[in-house]
C-alpha cells in the first residue's frame, strides 16, 4: 500500500531545490532587469485599486500605467489582514479578493509591523517557500504512484510557478498544499489531508475541484472528508464576507464551455498576441490528455486531470487566454498531467515484499503491483 511505502526525501528534495533554485534566479533576474525596486515583485499600477497604498509605502516610486496585476490587492490585504471592511477601498471587487486571504496572512506573519520593502520581501520568501514545498509534494506524490523523484522539478518549473512567485500571488500555494493533501491522502494521513486541503481552499477556492474529483473517484470516509471539509470552510468564509461586505460585486472569471477559449483565439491569438498563454493552455491540455490516454481512468490522478480541465474550460479570456492568466490558471492541469503520465498509478514493489500483489486491479486508482516504474 502507498501508506507503507519508504520515500526517498534525500532526492525528492534535491530535485526540488533544484528547481525551486532555477525559478527563483531567474524571477530575480527579471525583477532585477525591469527595476531595482522590491515593489516590482508585486507590479501595481498607477490605475490599480490598490495605487494609493503604494504612494503611501513607497513615496518616492513612480507606478507604471495601466491596472497593474492582482498581487497588489494580495499586499493591501496584508498590510491589514484582520479588517476587511477597511481593505476593501483599496481592492476592486472585495470580496472576491478576500476569499482567498491565507497568501497575504503568511506574509503578515513575517512582516506584522505595515509594509514597504519588508513586506514585499516577505511575499518572496513565501512565495519561494511554496514553490519548494510544493515541488517536494509532488516528488513525494509521484514516488507514491510509482514515479521517479525528478518528477519534484515538474513544479517549480512549470510556468505557473513562474507568475505566481513573479507577481506574488496564491496560484502556487494553493497547488502544493492541494498535491500535498492528495500526498497525505495517500499515506493515509487524513488529518493532514484534510489541514492541507483546507489551506489550499483559502489560497484558491476553485482547488477544490482537484478534491471533489478524487472523493467521487475513490469513495472513502476519509476521501469524502478531504472533499466537504474545504468546501465547507470555504463557504462559510463565503458568506462571513458576504455578511461584513454588502452591496454588488460583478464576477465573471467563469463563463460558458470554450467560450473564453474562442475569445482568446478570436482576440489575442490569432493576431500573434499573448503567444505564451496560447502555448500555456494547448500545452497544458495535450498533456493531461495524453496522460488521461496513456494511464486511463484507473489512475488515482486520472479524476483530478477531468475536474481540472473541467473547470478550464469554464475560464474566461482574461483567465485562459493571456499569458499572465493562462499559466496559472491551467498550473493544476500541467502539474498532475505531468506526474500521471510518468507514473504507472501505484509504487512499485519488489518480489520479495510480503504484501506484493503479483496481479489484478486492486481498488480504484490501483493497478498491478507489477507494474513497470516508466
């Protein structure tokens, strides 16, 4: 069984320091490139929701034109994680925003005294932190289903990681506390699937999908826990903002199936616009898709992949069709179809293992115990 399997944290953790090192180096090296300014790792601008906090921090820098990216709201909301009625000014749909409030909240941790450069870095240095956090689960979630440790890598450079580190926002955090859940899952260790869950929900509460399909594929108490609890909790932070928040808040990130998808072609794409989040999110389905194909829906990742893609296809062209966008939003879909296409679905045993199974479909999600480690 996955819970009884010896993993190899030495070279789970190599690979993904490796790649938490590769993805940092070159974010810094980008930062360093567009200006020497630590409020460039959030990226505001001049006609943000969030502008004025930023003329009061940092005084002296001029704001670029134009809207600026979401990690600016993430910031404000750290620079006061506990009165969301006095944030809310500075955020452009409140709460919205505030529903995912678990990124700014560990970066008030490290920095609980306002903000300015200090809290910025502490943005980085959790940002970094998940990224080598979530590349260590998934090496451990790979070894789990039969993969090789590289696999740990497959996060960090990915290019979800990339804009969530480089913009300081929740997208990679949300992933590595969700494969860390399934990770847990697997062991056995429904407490901390269900603690990890949870926390994922509070970065990204569309991450639930990824649990919701796991639950409906394998059918479990403990399953089904992982499943409701962040759901629940998530809900219930819901409806506290709708209580403390009133009046009317427009969200559109989800649209009809492809309808974004059309949009991005017929806007962006076709006229050589925003090229990497067309790459982004074809790449990201063909390799979900070829791991659906190659592994079948035996696959304990197999349900996970559908829900995600699901739900990708529900994304609107701001989500889906630009490369800010498109990286992280399809991150969960090239992840997990990366560890399902390079694991067989369940460790390998070796002959002598009192508790191998020579042969046979064993439950859902677990194939022969003989299976080749490919």
């Amino acid at each position: 069984m996955a819970d009884r399997v010896e993993l190899p944290w030495r070279e789970i953790a190599k690979w993904a320091l490796l790649g938490t090192l590769v993805i940092s180096a070159w974010v810094l090296f980008d930062v360093e490139r567009s200006g020497p300014t630590a409020a460039n790792f959030i990226q505001p601008g001049e006609q943000g929701p969030s502008a004025a906090a930023f003329h009061e921090d940092f005084p002296t820098l001029q704001l670029p034109p134009g809207l600026g990216l979401d990690g600016q709201q993430f910031y404000v909301i750290a620079r006061n994680p506990f009165h969301p009625t006095e944030v809310a000014p500075l955020l452009d749909r409140p709460r919205y925003r505030l529903q995912r409030p678990l990124l700014p909240f560990l970066a008030w941790m490290l920095h609980p005294t306002g903000g300015g450069d200090g809290l910025v870095w502490a943005f980085v240095g959790v940002g970094i932190a998940a990224i080598f956090l979530g590349s260590v689960a998934t090496g451990a979630l790979a070894v789990l289903l039969g993969g090789r440790p590289w696999l740990a890598a497959a996060f960090a450079v990915s290019p979800g990681a990339w804009f969530s580190l480089r913009a300081s926002v929740a997208d990679a955090l949300a992933l590595a506390l969700a494969i860390a859940a399934l990770a847990f899952a697997l062991r056995q260790r429904g407490n901390l699937a269900v603690a990890s869950g949870v926390g994922a929900a509070l970065s990204r509460e569309v991450i639930v999908v990824v649990f919701v399909a796991y639950a409906f594929a394998r059918r479990t108490r403990s399953t089904l826990a992982l499943a409701i609890v962040p759901v629940v909790v998530a809900a219930a932070w819901w409806i506290a903002l709708r209580l403390m928040l009133t009046g009317p808040e427009h969200i559109g990130e989800l649209v009809g199936p492809f309808s974004g998808w059309v949009d991005a072609w017929r806007i962006e794409w076709s006229h050589g616009q925003q090229l990497v989040g067309m790459a982004v999110t074809i790449g990201s389905s063909v390799v979900a898709i070829a791991a659906l194909v190659r592994r079948r829906m035996m696959h304990p990742l197999a349900w996970p992949i559908v829900g995600s893609l699901a739900l990708a296809t529900l994304y609107n062209r701001d989500v889906v069709g630009n490369n800010y966008g498109s990286t992280r939003a399809l991150m969960p879909v090239l992840v997990l179809g990366i560890v399902a296409f390079f694991s067989p679905g369940q460790p390998v045993r070796t002959d002598d293992d009192p508790e191998h199974i020579p042969t046979g479909i064993v439950g859902p999600g677990l194939g022969s115990t003989g299976a080749s480690n490919r």
